[in-house]
C-alpha cells in the first residue's frame, strides 16, 4: 500500500486501510512460533507518494531491479477496505500448483480464482522489470464515491472486512512465502533503442 493520501480526505480508504491490512498480515505471520514461520522473508512495504507520481514505486523498482529474481510473489491493496472476493497471479506455468493452493486456502474467505486483475500502482513498476504478481482484488462498490474525497474516512471502513482483507493477506503471504519453487520472477529483457 501506500503512506500518503489525496488533499481532501483523511486517507483511510486510500490507502491508510491498505497498510493497516499489510501491516496487520505481517504482524499476524511474525506472531506464530519461530518454526513455523515461512522459509522466506516477507517484505512489507509502506510506499510513499503514490498520489503524486508513484514515486515511491518508481524508486524501489528502480533499486530493486538488478535482484526482481528474488521477489517471490508481490501483491498491492491500494483498493480500501471491501471484502476481498477474486484472487489472480501472472505467475509462470511452472508455479500454476502453487497458486491454486493459494487460491483453495483463500476460498473459505470468499475468495474466489479469476482472470483478472493486475499488479496495482505501485508494483507496476517492478512487475514491468518481470517480478511476479498476484491479485486480490477488493469489492469496490463505493471506492469511488469516498476516493479523493472529503468522505475518505475511518468511520467508512467496515471491520469485518478490513478482517477478512487482514486474514486474506496473511494467508496469501505465508503460502507465497512457504512455496517450494518459485512463481517466475525475472529481469525483463532490455528493450532496443
């Protein structure tokens, strides 16, 4: 997700709930016992000035770019806080097995394998430099009528589903994070000038 929010609202929706749900995911993924923790590291990331340019993302693609091989699987929520009902990755067809476990563990949430989707704002970047992503993608029936808006606030954010948003999102990351192979991340070939 990202830090900063439009002018007019508080940014809860866009996208303070974003990273209240990465952060609660990671936070839930840390609490379990040492040994049971994933083999990979997961990386949670508060982008910065998404709003004004994506420059956050534009600066960690553009440092991360000679090591994308070793981003295992990224995903984005900068789409507030509605329930999470659709799951999709551009993963390699080697990992096609592991992302269907992750979409059989994310169905008891409601969550269902489609295909669509995309990287979001902020991944685009990296995924333009070939790192896999994945999609959760968030009901957004009333996204655009509180974005970049004076309504963008906190009493807006329903806290079931910014639950089911966490639970999804530590699920996803741990499976991800726990996957024997890889979901075929690597550098993009150059393009001719």
């Amino acid at each position: 997700g990202h830090l900063d929010s439009w002018d007019l609202g508080t940014g809860a929706i866009d996208d303070g709930a974003g990273i209240a749900i990465t952060m609660g995911a990671g936070h839930l993924i840390a609490q379990l016992p040492r040994k049971q923790r994933p083999a990979r590291t997961i990386r949670v990331i508060a982008f910065a000035n998404e709003e004004q340019g994506l420059y956050g993302g534009k600066a960690y693609a553009e440092q991360h770019k000679a090591d994308v091989v070793r981003h295992q699987l990224m995903a984005e929520s900068d789409f507030g806080a509605g329930r999470i009902y659709g799951f999709n990755t551009n993963a390699a067809p080697h990992a096609r097995g592991a992302a269907a476990q992750i979409a059989q563990a994310l169905a008891p949430l409601g969550i269902t394998a489609l295909e669509q989707g995309g990287p979001g704002p902020d991944l685009g970047p990296i995924a333009a430099e070939g790192a896999a992503w994945a999609w959760l993608g968030q009901d957004g029936t009333d996204y655009f009528d509180l974005h970049h808006t004076p309504d963008d606030t906190l009493d807006k954010i329903d806290p079931a589903a910014l639950a089911q948003n966490t639970a999804a999102y530590a699920v996803f990351a741990y499976l991800a994070a726990s996957a024997d192979g890889d979901f075929g991340s690597a550098p993009k070939a150059p393009k001719a000038p």
